[in-house]
C-alpha cells in the first residue's frame, strides 16, 4: 500500500470539495501509520490463526478535526487530522476498549470494556481519567452509539437488552427487552433509532419518545437472491446499522458478501450492495462457518456525509465505493419477492495487507480513515492525468 498524495508535516488545508464520482475514484492513501497498533506478543490464550492484532473500532469527532482508535493491544490513540500527526495513546489494559464513540466535546468518549466487566466508560482524553462508570449490561456489548443531538446515548449487549443513557447519569433511563443481541443505530434527527435482532431477520423502529412502547414500524429483511446462490438461503446476519445524513435511507451492514440500503420511512429493500469480501471470517484463508457469524464484521461500512455514496471494507484489505444516488423509489404494498437494485463498486482501492476492519469517512472534509493492521488517512489525489488536464484546458479555452 504505498502512499500518494501526502499530508504534510505542517497543517494541510483539508478539502471540502463537493463529493463527485470522478473524486471518489482519486482517493490514495495519504498517509499510513505502521505502528498505530502494538505487535502481537505470544499469547497461550490466543489462536496462532489469530494473525496481528487489529484496529477495531474508529471515530470521527463532530467536526471532524480528530478520529480515535480502538485496538486489540487494549490501546486507544487519538489523531489529528489536519497535520496526520499522532496526539496520544493512552492504554486500557484493565478492562480493554471497543466500540470508541466521540461525545459532543472533542475531549471525551464512550467506550465498551472487553474485559472485566460489561460496564461502559466515559473516558476523558484531555487528562486520560473517567468521568463516569455505565454499569448494567450482564453480557458484552456489541453495539454503541451517541445521540446526534444531545448527551443522550443507546448501547446493545448480548445480554439480549437495549439500554438508554444520559451522559450526566450513571443508570440508564431506559431498557428494551429482545429475543437476541442487538444493533443499534439513531436516525440524523435523534428522534428515531432502529434496533436490528438477528436470528429473526428484523428491523424495529422506535419513536426515542415513547420508546417504552410498541415499534411504529417492523422492517423484515429478506433477500430474494439469496435463494440463487443456495437453497435454503443462508441467512443475513446483520451486525451494523446507519441512517443516512438526509434522512432517506438506512444501511444495513452484513458480515456476508452484501450489505443493504432499505427505504428509511416504509422499510422497502431497495439495493443490495456487492463485490466486497464478508468480515465473517478472520483472513482469506480460514474456512466459512457452516452458521452465519458477527466475525469482525461491525465497523467497515458507512456513509459519506452527503448521503451519496457508501464506503466499506473487505476480508481482502481492498476499500469498496458505492454510488447510490440513483437508487430507485418504490411505493404501495411490500412484496418481499421484488429483488433489490444489485450495485456494484464506482470504485475498488487498493487497500491494506489483511482485512479494512474499519471504514469511516470523515463528517466534514473530503478524507477516509481505514483500519485493520495499521491505520491510514486518504485524500483525493489532486495531481490528475495528463488527459485529464489537457480536457480541462480545452474547456477553458472554449470553442475556437
């Protein structure tokens, strides 16, 4: 993965260009950290199949000035993303970290422990202490998110719970009993979030002011192609979910070869996005469980913050573009046999050695973070081809 157009050492002016599909297919690697994660040291406990440690879990702060990393070293690292410059690392070796989720301040998180407990922890990154213990959950959580609009924020457990939060709390002001482990996801407004149960194929949704009462809508995700590859087909195991920022679409991402884009307000299945490699198992190698499994699957897929294109990772280390500005509109009853508009990737990128674990594009400036054995920061290369530059000149010069 070598590197192309570079942050420099200095401030670099992040771009805030209007995101095109000529742009996206410019995106390079602008600077990869070797070390953003530790090696892996022998460990009786772990699998020798087990591989280097990864990167877990990133995120972007509301402005998209910082992103942190969790890891599987029991570290999390904050990094600038103006300069490309590494702030800090501070270590969890007690309790471990996963799922970083930035509060409103650039200076804080939430984050779920590995081990020791299933507390969650509001951690200050200013002066590396905790603000605050989130004590309850009696299984891992696998699913943790902020709300967009206040200090409000939603955890899922494999205690088979939902659990509501408010940062300025310790106990949680709200549960959500479920028959499986949860995915969680607010809608751009906070006013809505969705809650996605596995094993039954459903999608909820709940008003977040009468979440105590029943889901006004119940989404089944059911796809028909499926039943072309094998029969019966094997089943959608979802394990992240994001609502786009214009309020229109929620994407479903999957630990198998597809994820979906499904009608925000009527919960119609409208795309099915292909060509990546599931996260469902390790590395290539390692053979496919006979059950559908989370694997590392949970943090690779996303939003840009237009609503036009979805970025996603690959068990191969590639990092996929999907353009969705042309999905089509459907309307009247659901019929789950209507096959969903199969898109393939605007654009393939070269990515990491071993899996792109974790994919976010950044809220506010035409960069992507990807994560897996290391970490880097992309930037549309500017330097353009020389067809490219002579069209333009053309243009400018105009009709002679």
């Amino acid at each position: 993965m070598a590197p192309q157009p570079s942050i420099s050492n200095g401030t670099t002016t992040l771009s805030t260009l209007p995101l095109t599909n000529t742009l996206m297919n410019k995106f390079k690697p602008a600077k990869i950290f070797k070390g953003s994660v530790e090696s892996q040291p022998a460990s009786p406990g772990r699998s020798p199949n087990a591989g280097p440690f990864h990167i877990t879990g990133i995120s972007f702060d509301d402005r998209g000035d910082q992103v942190v990393t969790a890891a599987e070293d029991e570290t999390f690292r904050l990094y600038n993303c103006k300069t490309g410059k590494p702030l800090k690392t501070l270590k969890s070796k007690k309790y471990g970290v996963d799922l970083p989720r930035f509060t409103h301040k650039n200076t804080a998180i939430v984050h779920a422990s590995t081990k020791e407990d299933d507390t969650i922890r509001y951690h200050s990154l200013h002066d590396n202490k905790y603000l605050q213990y989130f004590k309850g959950h009696k299984g891992k959580v696998v699913s943790l998110e902020v709300s967009p609009i206040d200090d409000g924020f939603m955890s899922g457990s494999m205690d088979k719970t939902v659990r509501l939060w408010d940062l300025r709390a310790p106990t949680c002001r709200g549960l959500l009993a479920l028959p499986a482990p949860p995915i969680i996801a607010y809608d751009s407004s906070g006013i809505v979030f969705a809650v996605a149960v596995n094993h039954y194929s459903r999608i909820l949704l709940y008003d977040q002011a009468n979440f105590d009462k029943a889901p006004f809508l119940v989404i089944t995700l059911e796809d028909p192609t499926l039943a072309l590859i094998s029969y019966p087909p094997r089943p959608i195991y979802m394990t992240s979910m994001s609502f786009s920022s214009n309020g229109k679409y929620l994407l479903v991402g999957c630990s198998g070869n597809a994820h979906y884009v499904l009608d925000a307000f009527e919960g119609y299945l409208l795309a099915k996005l292909e060509g990546h490699v599931g996260l469902e198992r390790r590395n290539m190698s390692a053979p496919p469980s006979i059950e559908p499994a989370k694997g590392n699957s949970g943090e690779e897929v996303g939003w840009t913050p237009d609503s036009k294109f979805v970025v996603g990772g690959s068990l191969d280390g590639k990092v996929f573009i999907w353009d969705v500005q042309k999905i089509p509109t459907r309307s009247g009853d659901s019929d789950t046999n209507t096959p969903p508009l199969r898109i393939a990737p605007l654009a393939v990128l070269d990515g990491h050695p071993g899996p792109s674990r974790c994919v976010r594009f950044n809220p506010r400036f035409a960069m992507m973070c990807t994560a897996g054995a290391e970490l880097a920061f992309w930037l549309p290369d500017s330097s353009g081809d020389a067809e490219e530059i002579a069209r333009d000149l053309l243009k400018k010069r105009g009709p002679s």
